[in-house]
C-alpha cells in the first residue's frame, strides 16, 4: 500500500511540474498580452489560411486604441493575404487598402496588392502600386512583381531588367533564378535559361536525399521544384538532347505527380526517341489527368501568376497536345 502511494504521489508531482511548465509557456506567450494581440499571434501561428481569416478577424474585432494603428495594420495585411491564397480577390483588395489606410508607409501592403492587380490584369493600378512600394523600400519580391507585370504585358526587356535587380538584392535565393530562367526559354534562349535553372536549383536542397527532402518539405516548395525540374526538361527537349529531357521530366513527377507537363514532356521526349510504348503509356498517364488539366489551364487563364507564367505554360500544353495528336495518328494509335 505504501509503495503504491508513494507512486500515486509520484505521479502527482509529476503531472503538477508539467502543468507548471505548460502554465510558464502559455504565460510567456500570451500573459501580459491583448485579446488582439493572442488571436494575431494565433493567426500567424496556423497554417492554414482559413484559420488564419478567422483569427485575423477575431483580432480586429478585439482591437482598441491601445493597440495601435500599425497592429491594425498587420492584421488587416494578414487577412488579406489569407484571402489571396483563398482566391477571394476582392475581400484581399479591401484589407489591402486597409492596410494602407491605418499605415500608409507600409511597403508590403502596396507591394502585396500591386502585386494582386497584376494577377487580375489590371497594369495601371498594379504599376501604380508596386512604385509606390519601392518608393518606400527596396525589396527584391517587388522587383519580382514588377518583372512578372511587364512580362504579361510583352514586355519581356523590361521584364528581365526588374528580374536582375531581384537577383542582386537576392542572390542565395533559388526563385530568381527560375524568373529569368522563364524569361530566356520564352525568348527562346534554351541554353542561357538551362544554366540560370541550373543556378537555382543548385540552391535548393534536392539533391543529397531525396526522400528526407520530400517529407520536410511543404507542398507547395515541391511544386515549385517540380516546376523547376519541368522547366529544364523543356529546354533540353527543344535542344534535341531527349535523354537529359526524360531524367529531368522524372524528376518533375517524382517530386509532384500533379505535374502534367512533365508527363506530356515524357510523351514527347520518348516518341522522338521512337520508344513509342514508353510514349504511349505516359500519354495515356496525361490523358488520366484530362479534367485536371482542362482545370488548371482555365484557372491559369484566369490567375496567369498560379504557375508563374501564362505564356510558358499555355503553350507548352499546346505545343504537347499537337504533337501528341499527330504522334497518335501516325504513329501505333493510327
């Protein structure tokens, strides 16, 4: 009997030292702390961006003077981004201008919906904004929006000109690498864009394991990978060296099977090397995928900024889909 007692007060113990130190953490988070600034601090928190809507909005409707204007701010900037990624453009529009109303010397409120202006194609207010953010402060991701709105625009000198800058003010980071890579394979300068792919890839943590890599990494860092990987199989395939296409189009679907361009380059990269069953069997996984892709073109056509780049990526599926069609009737489908 004392021997269990003394375990039941051992238990005891123990269970109080974890509420204590359960109790120090959430003091050291929250005590002292506004009901605006727990519900942000949740908001920032999660992952998810609807629960980052609802915490943002929580804060806002707990907020008081005494919080300040720039924490209004912040949250109306949080909401908005959440509401972005959301695709709920016009409620993002409305907390963005929020934003701007409460600290109207904020760089990454103009920045973030300049940015959202260009996805919707509206130029004008796009460009009005992200020069006004630049105005404010120098930032390589406005550079970035920049080049992608002269881009969509044609204006591809321009275009490269912000993309540069971007990689001045960045230069370990793998995304601007992959934007004037983009940029040279719509100019057609395959050789050019494969070394910036390369640079950029170089950057990103793909290449030692693998498989420790995947399960560390967000889903949307492995598309990008993947859009990288699809990218290079492209210039390769258009400088006919098919079997550099193939390994890097592999590896495109390895690290996300939803890359369907990368299945349609397979496609085509094995039936120019008149392996037509190979051919065949990655044109019937593509076809798999038929609703998939007639959604992603529509949503491409609506948010060119979803995969980067409206041009690259349209024709890229046109150009697949031709050869395919002709593949299919004149080759063993005829």
């Amino acid at each position: 009997m004392r021997a269990g007692g003394m375990a039941k007060d051992m238990e005891l113990k123990t269970v109080s030292a974890v509420y204590a130190v359960l109790q120090m953490f959430f003091c050291a988070s929250f005590c002292g702390a506004s009901e605006f600034d727990k519900y942000y601090q949740m908001g920032q928190g999660t992952p998810k961006m609807t629960d980052k809507v609802y915490y943002a909005t929580k804060a806002l409707e707990a907020w008081t003077s005494t919080d300040g204007q720039l924490k209004k701010a912040g949250a109306y900037n949080l909401r908005g981004f959440s509401n972005y990624f959301d695709k709920k453009f016009d409620a993002a529009i409305k907390d963005y201008s929020a934003c701007i109303e409460f600290s109207p010397g904020n760089a990454t409120c103009y920045h973030n919906r300049g940015a959202l202006y260009s996805d919707l194609g509206k130029f004008d207010l796009a460009l009005a904004d992200l020069t006004r953010a630049l105005g404010i402060g120098k930032s390589d991701a406005t550079y970035v929006s920049l080049g992608l709105l002269y881009c969509r625009r044609g204006q591809y000198g321009k275009a490269m000109e912000q993309f540069k800058v971007s990689l001045k003010l960045a230069p370990d980071r793998a995304a601007p690498y992959s934007n004037i890579g983009h940029l040279l394979y719509l100019q057609g300068n395959y050789a050019q864009a494969i070394s910036y792919f390369q640079r950029g890839l170089q950057l990103s943590p793909v290449e030692k394991n693998m498989t420790h890599v995947k399960a560390s990494m967000a889903s949307g860092e492995l598309a990008f990978l993947a859009q990288f990987y699809t990218a290079l199989g492209y210039c390769y395939f258009h400088t006919t060296a098919y079997k550099k296409a193939i390994m890097n189009f592999r590896k495109a679907v390895n690290y996300s099977a939803e890359e369907w361009p990368a299945l349609l380059g397979l496609a085509l990269s094995y039936s120019k090397l008149d392996d037509l069953d190979k051919a065949y069997d990655y044109f019937g996984k593509a076809l798999a995928k038929e609703k998939k892709l007639e959604k992603d073109i529509a949503e491409l056509k609506k948010i060119p900024v979803a995969f980067f780049n409206f041009e690259f990526r349209t024709s890229v599926v046109e150009k697949a889909f031709e050869n395919l069609h002709l593949l299919y009737f004149y080759g063993r489908g005829k």
